[in-house]
C-alpha cells in the first residue's frame, strides 16, 4: 500500500489522467487513411474553388432505424468521420479545414459506444489533420457557412445526390426523379433540399455544384485506396469461388448468396457492395439485373453471379457463368463462354497508361480475327453475336469502381491514367435466343499496365469445372427446412 501522503498526493493526478484518457482510448475513428491524405483532398478542393469560395459538405443523418450507419461515400473521401450529423467547411481563401459535429449523446454513447463529437475536438483535429471543431449548435441559419470562413461570395455544395450503403448516383438521380414526379410524394434528395436552405438562408451567394470537383479527385485512386479495393475484391473472389463449390442440382440461388456473404464476412467486410445478382437458366439471366434470387437450381443450366462486399466503404465487381451439374452441357455454352474469356484477355493484355480505351479496343479487335479464325461456330447467329461483342465492345470497358460499385469519374474520354479503377466487362447476347453471358473482373491502371485485382479466381472453363465439382459451405452445413 502506498504512504498515506504518496497517495493523497498521486490518487487525484491518476484519476484525472485515466479519465481523461478513457474517452480517447475508447474513440472510433477509421485508421485506414491518416490525416495527410485528407489534408492533400482538401488542398486540391481549395485548389479548383479559389479564394473567393467555401465548399460545404452535408454528412449523412441519424438512422432511423438499426441500420447500420454507413457515412456517404463523399463525407467520408474527405474525413473519415462516420457519426451522423457531421458537417464540414473547407474555406479556399483561408485554406482552412472545419468540422462541426453534434454535441455527445450519452445515451447513445452508453447503449452503441463512443463516437466522435463536439467534446472531442482535439482528438479530431489529431486523427483527420482539421485547422477547428465546432459544435452542430453552433451552425447559425443567417451566419452559417459564410460566418464560418469569412465573407464568401460563392458556396460550393453537392448537388447529386450522395451516395450512401449500395447506392451509386446513376440510381439515386432516377430514384429522385420518380419521387419528383410522384404527384403524392414530391421528395426531392437531401442534398438538394440542403442547397435549398443554403439559397434561402445566403441570398446574396452563388450555389455552385461541388460534385465535378470531389468526382475528379475519386477517378484516380490512392495507394491506400487501391490496397483497399485490392482488398474487398479478394473478398470477393473467395465469395465468388465459394458459391461455385457449393452449386449443384436442388440448391437454391439465395444459398449461394450466404455461402459468398460467409466468405465476406468471415474475413472482415461488414456489409455487401451491392445487392447480389444469382441467376440460373436463360430466362433469369437474360433479366441482366436479376435479384429475386429464389429459383433452385437444375441440371443443364448455367448460373451467372455477380456479387461483392463493401470492405472499409470500397468495393468491387465481378461475374462469371458456371454450369450447375460441373459440365458445360454443349457446345453453345461452350463455345460462346470460351469467345468470350478468349476477348476478355486480348483485351486485359493490352490496357496500359497512355492510350484510350477505344485504341485498346482496336488493338483487341484486330488481334481476335485469329480467334475467329479457329472457332467453328454452331450456329450463324453465334458468330453474329461475337462479332458484334468485338466490334462494339459489348461493354468490356465499363463503369469506374471504388466506394460505388457504379463509382463517379469518367476514363473514356482521355488516354488511361495509373491509378484508374475500372470494370472489364465483356457481355455477349444472342437475343434470337434470350442468351446473355459475360466475364467481369475489376482492375486498375499501372505505370507498367493493369493489375486484375481477381485473377486469382477459376477463370479457365476446366478450372471452373472443377471448382463446381468440389463441396462447398453449403454441401458441409447442414440446412434445415
């Protein structure tokens, strides 16, 4: 025991140091990005605003539900902070960084754990590398954001809707759009009913969209960005490959579903990217975006999945078409099947920095005549379909990927740049048939040429064969009805 006088004098000093310290010690904060990447972020905003502006961003709301609090994908690109309610200002005449976050709630606190907030300003100013933090309380309606940075004459703010937990914009914007036109609805999306406020409440403002700025800044991404995307891609494979070696006659499409999202969770991704695609048989795959998932599967058909996590608010796409009895049944899925990886990799072996995609595609297309050369279709309107899946890409250069599966930013209309992300898709249809087929693997742009973040997975015919034959989580746990 310590003297009597040690511990008068040492008790308080360590019950001010551990009660101070518990808070902090019990923060959430991510940890994959430090404050120098968000800093660099808001260097190129104040860059491409200039001084005369400030640039608002509106965080997600409290759920309303048990949910789980995803933060939107641009919120969180440029702080890392996941407590709803946040907000911040970036000033581009001060260069300066503020965060406002809501006062604590000590309920919330108690019953879900400790989150970021007001209180907590020097901790916040530490992890994400902001000049202030202030309070939500302190959000002025005739003041704010302008009081925030001084007098300026511009405010930039998102006008798209944010993207959120499997949201990408392309569906937001029509989601919006049928809202808008619902004579009994009207809804409009957050972010606009924000820069409503925002025009109500600074009259003398221009409101000018920030979304061009933040989608520039997302089309290339970072080291750590594509570490994590490298990431849930793997995840993605292991859960892609798992539903293979669970397929077989009498299984149901939703099963294949939970033995890939076993494999995501079991290595750490906490919700899916988007909403998972399990089709079997021509007529669900035909329906391209396929999601009822209920169909169970039969001898002679093939399946077509495309599903993967959100690992850490990033994501990946993939898809591959497997027969459900281990064997392709004939020729046409055979032969079709086989086109299709044979252009897929005259088109993966050829992407590079500096040239277009419409060059690669030139390049693939001459390449292939040797393929066509040695395939004997089956069927005239085979050879049709390939040719045009050839001459018009069929989709192999596709969307951009990253926080959405669906991601912002563009890489078509310039020459490839290292650190791009995007879907190599290459779809062949033979609509005289309802048939639909494709590969699907996400990569990025290397100084030496493309990194196939999936390469890893049963890719080859016999290779996808194989896998089929083997059991999977679903053969090996017991299922009951």
């Amino acid at each position: 025991m310590l003297p009597c006088t040690i511990a008068r004098r040492t008790l308080p000093a360590l019950l001010a140091l551990a009660l101070g310290a518990a808070p902090a010690a019990a923060q959430y904060y991510q940890t994959d990005f430090p404050a120098e990447e968000f800093q660099a972020r808001w260097s190129a905003v104040y860059d491409a605003i200039g001084d005369d502006a400030v640039a608002v961003v509106q965080g997600m709301p409290r759920t309303d539900g048990y949910i789980f609090p995803r933060q939107y994908n641009t919120f969180y690109y440029l702080s890392g902070v996941e407590v709803p309610g946040a907000y911040m200002v970036l000033d581009g005449g001060t260069r300066r960084a503020t965060l406002f976050l809501p006062p604590r709630d000590e309920r919330l606190a108690r019953a879900e754990g400790l989150e970021l907030s007001a209180q907590d300003g020097e901790f916040a100013r530490r992890a994400i590398g902001v000049d202030s933090v202030a309070s939500t309380e302190d959000m002025s309606p005739t003041t704010w954001p302008i009081g925030a940075g001084g007098d300026r004459p511009v405010i930039y703010a998102e006008l798209s809707p944010a993207e959120g937990h499997q949201q990408s914009r392309g569906e937001l914007r029509a989601a919006e759009t049928a809202r808008v036109l619902d004579p009994w609805d009207g809804g409009t999306s957050r972010q606009r009913r924000f820069v409503e406020l925002l025009r109500a409440r600074q009259p003398r403002s221009e409101i000018r969209d920030l979304n061009p700025v933040l989608d520039e800044l997302r089309s290339i991404k970072s080291p750590r960005e594509i570490a994590l995307i490298r990431r849930a891609c793997q995840l993605a494979g292991f859960g892609v490959t798992e539903a293979m070696r669970s397929t077989e006659r009498g299984v149901y499409e939703y099963q294949l579903d939970a033995a890939a999202r076993y494999m995501f969770n079991l290595h750490g991704a906490r919700l899916d990217g988007y909403r998972p695609i399990t089709a079997s048989g021509t007529e669900n795959i035909n329906r391209l975006h396929y999601f009822r998932n209920l169909e169970q599967l039969k001898d002679g058909d093939l399946v077509l999945m495309d599903f993967a996590p959100d690992y850490r608010y990033y994501v990946c796409d993939i898809g591959r078409v497997w027969p459900v009895s281990g064997t392709y049944r004939d020729e046409t899925q055979r032969e079709l099947i086989q086109f299709i990886l044979e252009y897929h990799k005259a088109v993966m072996s050829r992407i590079r920095p500096g040239v277009t995609a419409d060059q690669i595609m030139a390049e693939a297309a001459e390449a292939m005549e040797t393929v066509f050369a040695r395939t004997r279709f089956s069927k005239p309107i085979y050879e049709a379909a390939a040719r045009t899946l050839v001459q018009r890409g069929g989709g192999v250069f596709s969307h951009t990927v990253g926080m959405a599966v669906h991601d912002v930013g563009s890489y078509r209309s310039a020459p490839l740049m290292v650190g791009q992300v995007f879907s190599v898709d290459p779809q062949l249809r033979v609509p005289e048939e309802s048939l639909y087929l494709r590969y699907e693997d996400t990569v990025v742009v290397t100084p030496t040429g493309v990194e196939n973040f999936t390469d890893f997975m049963p890719m080859e015919l016999a290779d996808m064969e194989r896998t089929v034959r083997e059991q999977g989580v679903v053969q090996k746990v017991p299922v009951v009805f």
